[in-house]
C-alpha cells in the first residue's frame, strides 16, 4: 500500500526480476539499448557528472577476446548471452561537466581539477550507474547477469584506455533454461536499517 508503483512493474524490476546466467538466443536490438539508455540516463549522479561509459561487445571477434578474460565460471554465459556490455567509469568526466551543469560550470575546475578526485568520484557515481542500468535492463523486459568475475587490468588494456577504469561486464537477453541459481536471503530491515 506503501508503494505507488504498479505492482506489476514492482515485480518486473524487483521482486520477480533474476540474475541470468543461460539466455534464449533471441537478440537484443539497438532499439532496446537506445531505450534502456534514454531511460537510466534519467538516474542522478553527484553534480550531474555522469560518468558511466558502456561498451557493447556485438563482433563475434571481440566476444572471444572478452571471454578469454573472463574467470573460468563466467565464460559459457558471456560466450552464449545475447549482448555483452562492458560498463566502465569515465576518470575525465570532467570535460563533460560545464554542458552537464549548466547553470554551475565552475564545478569542474572547482572541484574536479586532481585525477584522484575524479577517480574516486567517477567509481562511485558510474557504479551508481551501473545499477540504474541493471534495473533499465529489466524494464525492458530483460534480464541482465553481471559480473566482476574477470581480469580487470587486461580488460581495460583490450577494450579500454588509461581514463576508463572497468566496473563490470553484463550479460543481457531473455532468461534461457535453468537461468538462475535458487533464490538467496536478503538481509531484513532490521538489520539494515537503523533509526537516530
Ligand atoms: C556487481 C556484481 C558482480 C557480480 N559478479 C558475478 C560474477 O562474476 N559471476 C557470477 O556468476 N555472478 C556474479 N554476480 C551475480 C550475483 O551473485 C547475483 O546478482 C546475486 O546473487 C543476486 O541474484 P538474484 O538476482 O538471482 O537474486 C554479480 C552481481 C553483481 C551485481
């Protein structure tokens, strides 16, 4: 009763929605990552500095190069899944800012002049990201299957530059057969949540 969403679209995002691991064959389009990005884009990151980058992985070349960085349990998935995209966090967001932030310009040389500030800032926010992305995969009736299971040093040489620091690789398409592991606990709100 707490909730004003649909409880149909509650349990498309959320409570019937699973991490994938085998996918139906049938493609993601670029129509579907078009609408997932013009969606999640919509999420708020700390002065707008919106520092997720995504990488689709659609040549079958790249797929190999990929999987072969993948840790041994994530390569059939990664090799099979439908889309693979590799999230990455921008560390030169900056650049970005004054047309993200229009009415503060000042921001990037104010406060985003030392790389190691943007680093922290661009990790923090671009993961963010990633999650709004998790849930985008979802309400395009999607499942997505993430993983930090992979060499993120070759990743960012094979795929990446120096400014972009991998965060995950995703997995996206509809579920296929056996897609998930049994469903894990959650940890209860009281043990989450604390009041002072
Ligand atoms: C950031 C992130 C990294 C993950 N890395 C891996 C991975 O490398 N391999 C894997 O099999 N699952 C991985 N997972 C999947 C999680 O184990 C799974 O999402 C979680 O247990 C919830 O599963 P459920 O959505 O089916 O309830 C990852 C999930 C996230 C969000």
């Amino acid at each position: 009763m707490s909730l004003v969403l649909d409880p149909a679209a509650q349990d498309l995002l959320f409570r019937e929605a699973r991490t994938a691991n085998t996918f139906t064959d049938e493609p993601v389009t670029e129509e579907q990552v078009q609408a997932i990005y013009d969606l999640v884009k919509y999420g708020p990151t700390a002065f707008n500095q919106s520092p997720l980058r995504i990488t689709l992985v659609r040549s079958e070349e790249a797929r190999e190069r990929l999987v072969g960085l993948m840790a041994e349990g994530n390569q059939a998935k990664t090799r099979t899944a439908p889309l693979v995209a590799i999230l990455s966090a921008d560390n030169e967001f900056h650049n970005e800012l004054p047309a993200l932030l229009p009415h503060f310009p000042q921001a990037k040389d104010m406060f985003f002049s030392e790389r190691p500030v943007r680093e922290q800032a661009a990790l923090v926010n671009a993961t963010l990201q990633a999650g709004y992305f998790i849930v985008g995969v979802r309400a395009a009736g999607l499942a997505a299957g993430p993983m930090t299971g992979f060499d993120f040093a070759a990743v960012q040489k094979e795929f990446l530059d120096d400014d972009h620091t991998p965060l995950m690789v995703i997995n996206i398409g509809k579920p296929g057969e056996d897609a998930w592991f049994p469903r894990s606990p959650r940890l209860e709100q009281d043990e989450v949540i604390t009041t002072v």
